[in-house]
C-alpha cells in the first residue's frame, strides 16, 4: 500500500476512549525510522479518557469527540479528517461502533486491534469468556474493520497460553504485552 501512496509515511489518526497503553506504543513506533505511518491525531470519544495524555506529552494533537448522537459525532469527525488530511485510522481501544456509512469513506483504512483470537469471542468480556469455556489458547488480533463488529479480514494474530491459575486480570496483562507487539507488526504488514 505504501508504495501507491508514495515515500512518505502516512498520516494516521489513533482512535481511544481508555487507558491507551496501544496509543502510547504506536506513538513510539511511529517516530521509527522503519514506520509506514505518523501519527497526527488523537480522537477520544470522552474527556476521561487516560491516554489523552500522550497527546500532550508526544506534541500530538487531540479532538475529544461526544457520542451523543452517533451521526454527528461522525460527521464531526470526518471533518476533522479531511482537514487533517488523515488517510489512515488505528482504532485502540475505541469504545463506540462506526457506521457503516463511516467506514465506507475509509475502505480498507480502518484497522482495529481485539483481545481474543478471532473468530472466537468477538466483543467485550473476552477474557472471561475464554476462561469460562476452558480454552487453553487466547491471544490478540489486528483486522481490518468492516460494518460487522470484530468480523473484518484478519491481518495478524499472537497467541498466549491460558494456564490453570489464569484469571481474566492476569490473562488480560499478558495478552496487552503481546498486542503492543503485534499492533506494529501488523501495520508492517500492511504497508509492506
Ligand atoms: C486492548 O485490550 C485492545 O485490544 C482493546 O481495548 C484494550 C485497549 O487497551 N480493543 P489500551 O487502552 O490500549 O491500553
């Protein structure tokens, strides 16, 4: 994909509502010289959210954007897309489900990262849900995001083993550490 767009990294927008230990890594990889993309902006779909601070600790800008009425919050921020000329988005940790009318405007530019090995357990609650029905493997994916939740074209995935004394605060910790892994990794792959 790179190679259609030209040299220059491309300019991408992390989507957060949370802590934003992902944003925080992709921030970092993104000033690798070896890094397809530059982070520009931050989108928070609340004011509570932790990682905000990043954007003011990288210098990058931020725009919290209210989800009260999902069409205007969409519309709010594919105007600040276009004025940022973002040409790629990341979500991590994004708590709100984009329209499909959204995600038609970025076809094959919007990537998300999941807690669970996909298929299996799409949603919140994975790690419980991975526990409960006794797997032994769970892990992280990166897709593509389409209009169905958690369902788009899977790009990488890490797997962890799930032993006898795991809970989900455990599970959910070490399934964080390899996302930060996988997240750049996957967006290598990509753009390769
Ligand atoms: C991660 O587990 C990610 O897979 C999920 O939400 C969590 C976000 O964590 N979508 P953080 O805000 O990046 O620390």
């Amino acid at each position: 994909m790179r190679k259609l767009i030209g040299p220059k990294k491309v300019k991408t927008a992390v989507f957060i509502s949370g802590t934003g230990s992902n944003l925080k890594n992709l921030i970092k990889f993104s000033k690798t010289k070896k890094s397809p993309i530059l982070i520009d902006l931050i989108i928070s779909s609340t004011n509570k959210a932790r990682g905000l601070m990043y954007a003011d600790r990288f210098d990058i800008k931020k725009k919290i954007v209210h989800f009260k009425s999902n069409e205007n919050a969409e519309k709010k921020i594919l105007l600040i897309m276009k004025k940022n000329k973002i040409n790629f988005i990341c979500l991590a940790g994004f708590m709100k489900i984009l329209s499909e009318n959204f995600i038609n405007k970025f076809k094959g530019k919007i990537i998300n990262i999941h807690p669970s090995l996909l298929p299996k357990y799409k949603g919140l609650n994975t790690h419980e849900k991975a526990i409960k029905n006794k797997e032994r493997f769970s892990g992280c994916t990166v897709h593509f995001v389409t209009k169905k939740l958690d369902s788009g074209k899977i790009i990488m995935q890490k797997k962890v083993r799930i032993t006898k004394k795991e809970n989900s605060i455990s599970l959910a910790k070490k399934i964080l550490k390899q996302e930060h892994e996988l997240y750049p990794a996957a967006i290598m792959k990509i753009f390769d």
